[in-house]
C-alpha cells in the first residue's frame, strides 16, 4: 500500500521521538511491502523562529493533502514569555481546527510487564485495554453565550453546552466503529439524569444501536464513570463521551497505566480518514537532545495510526506486540526504570523494538 504520511517532528524531545517512529515505520513498510511516504512540516517554537509563525500555510497544506500526520510535540521554556499568537501550543490548536479533528482517541493498556509502574493494585490492573473517545468540537468549550454580567443580586456568569443532533451522532458513530473493532461493548457516557444534552446523547446512541447489532451499548453516568475507572477498570471497552467529561475522564484513565512516556493519542478528522497522531506526553525540554526519551508512547501512536487511518490492522498489532515484547525483556527508559536498573537510551530501545518487529 502507498500512503503519505504528514510529519510534523516540533519541538524538544518530539525529533528523537518521532525519529525512531519512522525508522520503526520503515521496517513495518519492508515487511510489509508498503510505501509510506515522509513528508516534512513545520509547527510550534522552530516554525516561530524560522517563518514568524506557530502554523505556517504550507504545514495546514501539507496534512491536508496527507492520509495521516504523525506529530512530536510543540513548545519549550525558550518561546513561554512571547506574545499569544507567538506560542507554539497556538500551533497545534491552529492545525486542529483547520483539519476539523473531532474525536480525540486514548487507549489505555496494561503491559504486564509494567504493573508496577501504576498506582492502583496489580489484581485491579490485570487485563485492562480500554479506549476513551472524546468530542472535541462542541460542548462547554465553545458554547455562547459565554459572558459575565449583573444581574438583579449581582455578578452573573453564563457557559453554554452546545450541541447539534449532527455532531452528537457523528461521535457515536465513531465510537460504534471502534467498539466493533475491539471487544464489541461501548460505554455511552453522559450526565441525562441532570442534562437535556445527555438526555439527546442518550436517545441518539439508543437510535443508532439497532445499525450495530455486533456492538453492546451500556449508559453510564459521568459520575459512576469516573469511579469505575478506578475501581474496577477491566470492565471497559470503548467509552464514548462529550468534550468535558472526556477531557477528565482521559486524565483520569491516563494515571492507570504509569508513565506519561508510554501513552499515545489520536485526532480524527470530519472525513474518519485523516487523523492526527501524538504521543500525550510534552517536548520535556529537561531532557531533549540527551538521548533519554521514552519513544514508546510515539511508537504506540504509530499503531493507532496504522489501524485507524491508514486501514493497517495486522501492522499495528505487530507494533504493539514488540513494544511489549521489549518491556517483558526487560529494556527500560529512564522514565520506567527502578532505582539500580539499566537503562536503555532513546536510540538503543528503537533498536531493540525494531530487532522484535
Ligand atoms: P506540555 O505542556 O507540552 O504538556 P509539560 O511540561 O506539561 O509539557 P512534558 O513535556 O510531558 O510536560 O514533561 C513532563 C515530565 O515528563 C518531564 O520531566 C519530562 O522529562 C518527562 N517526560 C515527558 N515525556 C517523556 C518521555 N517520552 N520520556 C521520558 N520522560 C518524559
Ligand atoms: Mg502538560
């Protein structure tokens, strides 16, 4: 298969990340027989320093034109003190809205060989793959009136959650879709014993469930939601969920499975083609340029790429397998690495992940 690929490497450590990405890509194309081809954009602090701009016109050109774009990360202590428009984190909010991404995807999975690195006990942890689907377009996030004002007693202050029928669906679809290519069980999440929005989002995934018969819908209150992340995770599949609720959820969830260097993400576009793919992790400047990056979380969001976007199943199953392949044997970054440990450099575990693959 052929397939162009947007590469936008950004900032701090997202170079090295992003650099072991597309050597480990390479190897999947030989394997495979696929073409990917590269092509390279430029966003956040190093597009301001090179073209005035967080988001320059050909980098939103380029993803346009891509069937996927792999992204490190944007920014660094050296662009914080500039003006709005100058800050790299504008860039990324920019290409999110040019490329129309309504969905942010977060898996969250357990490598046995990690249980440790989490929080919560290991009997709780055994076994958890779950995935949290979040709308990003709609919701509190842009809903107007947005205002404060006086009213009779006083300061008055207005949120409004907006949402179309048509973007409500458009997410659950999205959500149906994914269920259908996992384990088959979709958790709506909402807040319908509290809000005529879940009570819509409620209906709407009722309506739809009849279209996916292979799919078991279960409603959840945000609340319950939140709690059953904790205490007994393994009950997941997919969740699907409004802007907030989703923006929580997905920190919540995050914290389940230990390091921040080992979670990826996606973005999809209005089309449910093209997406955006990043680790969840930051540039971390403290350690960019040293060789000290965990590049998994990126690795794993190459697979997600592979799967979702680019139609590649079987690839991305092969990704995911050496990653955990490597981290039964034992190879750790600094990030995962206990006290005494070896630990492996960004180069050397792409090495190692590459070899398995
Ligand atoms: P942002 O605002 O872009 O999210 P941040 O400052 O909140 O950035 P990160 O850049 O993610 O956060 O860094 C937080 C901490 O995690 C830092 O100490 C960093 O070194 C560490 N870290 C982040 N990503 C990785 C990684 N891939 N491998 C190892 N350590 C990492
Ligand atoms: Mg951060």
């Amino acid at each position: 298969m052929n397939k162009r690929i947007a590469v936008l490497p950004g900032d701090g450590i997202g170079p090295e990340v992003v650099g072991e990405a597309l050597a480990l890509l390479d190897v999947v194309a030989e394997l495979y027989g696929h073409t990917f081809h590269y092509d390279y954009g430029k966003i956040g602090g190093h597009a301001i320093d090179e073209e005035g701009t967080a988001l320059p016109a050909e980098t939103v050109e380029l993803c346009g034109k891509s069937d996927a774009v792999l992204l490190g990360a944007v920014g660094g202590p050296k662009w914080d003190r500039g003006p709005t428009h100058l800050r790299p984190e504008t860039g990324l909010l920019g290409l999110r809205k040019a490329l129309s991404l309504y969905a942010n995807l977060r898996p969250v999975k357990i490598f046995p060989a990690l249980r440790d690195a989490s929080t919560l006990k290991p009997e709780v942890l055994e076994g958890v793959d779950l995935l949290i689907v979040r709308e990003l377009t709609g919701g509190l996030y842009f809903g107007t009136p947005r205002e404060r004002r006086t009213g009779p007693t006083g300061l008055e202050v207005v949120d409004t959650l907006f949402y179309t029928e048509a973007e409500i669906e458009r997410i659950l679809r999205l959500g149906f879709e994914l269920a259908r290519t996992r384990r088959g069980h979709l958790t709506s999440v909402d807040k319908a014993n509290v809000l005529e929005s879940s009570r819509v989002w409620r209906e709407t995934a009722e309506r739809l469930a009849p279209e996916y018969p292979d799919v078991e819908l279960t409603h959840l209150l945000v609340d319950n939601a939140a709690m059953q992340l904790v205490r007994n995770p393994r009950q997941f599949d997919v969740l699907v969920t409004e802007n907030l609720f989703g923006d929580i959820l997905s920190d919540e969830a995050a914290m389940i499975s230990g390091s921040i260097g080992l979670l990826p993400s996606g973005s999809l576009g209005a089309e449910g083609t093209l997406g955006l793919y990043e680790p969840v992790h930051g540039s971390a400047p403290d350690i960019a340029g040293q060789n000290k990056a965990n590049p998994l979380a990126t690795y794993l969001s190459v697979a997600m790429m592979l799967r979702t976007s680019l139609g590649l199943p079987e690839e991305a199953d092969a990704v995911e397998r050496a990653v955990a392949c490597v981290l039964e044997k034992g190879v750790r970054t600094g990030d995962l690495a206990q006290p005494g440990e070896r630990v492996w450099g960004t180069r050397e575990i792409g090495a190692e992940v590459r070899d398995q693959l």
